[in-house]
C-alpha cells in the first residue's frame, strides 16, 4: 500500500485512471467485508462545496464525505459524477469508491474563517453519507459536531439506516441549529426495491429508521422519489406508501417522478430492458429523449400524490431535500379516480 500521497500536493502516477490528477491522493484498498469494492482514500483541500448560481436546489453549500455510492441505485443521477475521473458511470460508481479521510479537520477549518456566514449545509446530495462505508471511516460523527460548533444549520438525506448510531448527536446539535432529516423511501415492494436499489436496505429498514428519528424527537421528512411510471405510480401502492410513512412519524414527503439524466438514463434503461422489456417503448415515448417525464403525466401523478398527501395528513406544503410482477398498464384508476393520461 502506498501512503507517499498524504501530503495535499502529491499526485501518484501509478493510481488508477483519473485518480493520478487528484492531489492528496493517499491510496486504494480492499477489504474482505466489501467484496468488490475498492475505497480510493484521498487528503481533500476543501470540504464545502458551492452549489452552482444556476441550480435549482434550495440550498447554496453541500458536504460529500464520499464520491461514488455502494447503493447501486440504477437511477442516480449523481451516476455521470464518475466520469470526471474516468470512472464509468455504471459499475464504477457502485465499486470505486472515493473517501475524504481528511474531511472533518478541513471542514473545520473551513467553518472557523471569518467569512463563512453560517449558510445552510446538505448532506447526501452525490453521495450517501450513511452507506456502509460510514461504518468503516466513521466521518459523520465528527461533520455533525463541526456544524453545529460553529452554528452552521445543515440537513441530511439517506438511505442508511445507520444514521440511528449517531441519533444522540443529532439530538444535541439540533438544540443550538437547525437540523432536518430525511429519509429516502420510494418503494414498499421488497422485490422489486432489491433490483432497482440492490445496495440499499430494506423498505422494513428504512421504515425503522423513520420511527427511530421520530421518536429522538426530531422531524423527519421523507424523499418518496423516484415514483416509477407502470410501476410504482398505481393509487394501491402511493396510498399504502404514504400511509406506512405516516403511521412510523414522518412529519412531510415529498414525491415526483423519476428523472433520466445522462450518466443514469442508460442505465436505468438497461436495467428496464432486462427486467420489464415490455415497458422500454413506452418509457422512451414517456421521456422523449430527456430527462423528465411529458408533462401530461407530471401534472397526472401531481393529483395522485396531492390527494394521497392529504388523505394522510400530509397537509402542509411539499418539503425540499436539496436527493408479484407489478401493473405495467396506466397508473390504475379507482372509482374515483381519472386514469393516467391515455396516450401512456
């Protein structure tokens, strides 16, 4: 293993490919507890990340302790984030994973100049900061004191339910800034959650960890995206989805279809492809060749999700986190209901 790379400033010319560009690369390893899987460790020079003036996100500062995510989420559209360090942008990122081993003393650095206004900071926008690698390196502990030493409010969004580890820190932070929490949770089908989301826990997991943040006393949103055209959007599953999130103490969900950006969309197709062949024509006539859905069929799920919302008591207004074979006919209609727009 080579450790000449701690300095900021090294480069390795034996790294792997893009990995010789970064400096303060420190080196690659494996371990017989993520087969598969090598975690790049690197010494960063900053740890606050400006979010671009043209983006659409509620939030101006994020924090990514990794790059690459074991979830292996087949939609991710942080997937083409990779190829910046010519990594794929499909098996790659599942398996080549960077880590910021430095993260906390930089971060800390960073919030103690004068200049930092105590802006809003996101947590699991590229990456997952709970994956299972946060077991491994223990960074978060260490992110959520810095924040709150230096009064600086911060959200975090997740899969993982190893967020519960460090419950008390959060409890404890959230009594000096403003903490949210919000939990990732599309799909209820266990089956069909394991093929789209191999990497991730289950729907039952992450139903626990919604009840356990709810019960420290802490709000809770839920993330209930992507909403699967043919798939996921059916009012039996949106009705028992928003129910179960209620009944284990979510206090908002926010919900909208998938989206197919490039460096996700060939993926995700892929993955359509094999598992529901006959549904590919109709998400490449859905999607056109972008990265949203028609807006016929946004403005459809929009009143399907609107009506289920409220039936659950989910009045208040959508909240932002700036992250058996199914029915594969039009989102199926009750007696109620209007069906999905005929021409999908």
């Amino acid at each position: 293993m080579r450790w000449e790379g701690q300095t900021l400033e090294s480069e390795d010319p034996q790294a792997l490919p893009g990995l010789s560009r970064i400096a303060g690369f420190i080196r690659s390893t494996r371990t017989p507890e993520f087969s598969g899987i090598t975690f790049h460790e690197v010494a960063c020079r900053s740890a606050l990340n400006r979010v671009p003036a043209q983006s659409a996100m509620p939030f101006d500062w994020t924090v990514n302790p990794t790059r690459g995510c074991l979830h292996q989420c087949t939609y991710c559209f942080a997937r083409r984030t990779h190829e910046y360090l010519d990594f794929d942008s499909g098996r790659d990122f599942d398996t080549q994973i960077i880590v910021k081993t430095n993260v906390v003393q930089v971060l800390r650095k960073e919030l103690a100049r004068p200049s930092w206004r105590r802006e809003h900071v996101a947590l699991g926008t590229n990456s997952d900061p709970y994956m299972r690698a946060e077991g491994r390196y223990r960074l978060m502990p260490g992110i959520i004191t810095a924040l709150a030493d230096s009064g600086t409010p911060f959200s975090i969004l997740t899969k993982g339910p190893l967020l519960k580890r460090d419950l008390p820190l959060l409890a404890a932070a959230a009594r000096s800034v403003q903490v949210s929490i919000g939990v990732s949770l599309a799909f209820l089908d266990a089956d069909l959650q394991q093929r789209v989301e191999p990497g991730t826990p289950t729907p039952k997991a992450r139903l626990d960890l919604i009840r356990a943040v709810a019960d420290a006393g802490l709000d809770v949103g839920v993330m209930a995206m992507p909403v699967l055209p043919w798939l996921t959007d059916g009012d039996d599953h949106l009705d028992e989805l928003f129910g179960r999130l209620a009944a284990a103490g979510a206090t908002a969900v926010t919900a909208g279809a998938l989206h197919l950006r490039p460096g996700a969309r060939e993926w995700f197709l892929q993955w359509l492809a094999r598992d529901y062949p006959q549904l590919t024509g109709r998400y490449r006539q859905l999607y056109g060749g972008g990265s949203y859905a028609a807006k016929e069929y946004r403005q459809w799920l929009a009143g399907r999700v609107a009506r289920f919302r409220t039936r659950h008591g989910f009045a208040g207004p959508a909240r932002s986190f700036r992250s058996t074979a199914p029915d594969i006919g039009p989102g199926p209609a009750g007696p109620q209901d209007s069906p999905a727009p005929t021409l999908f």
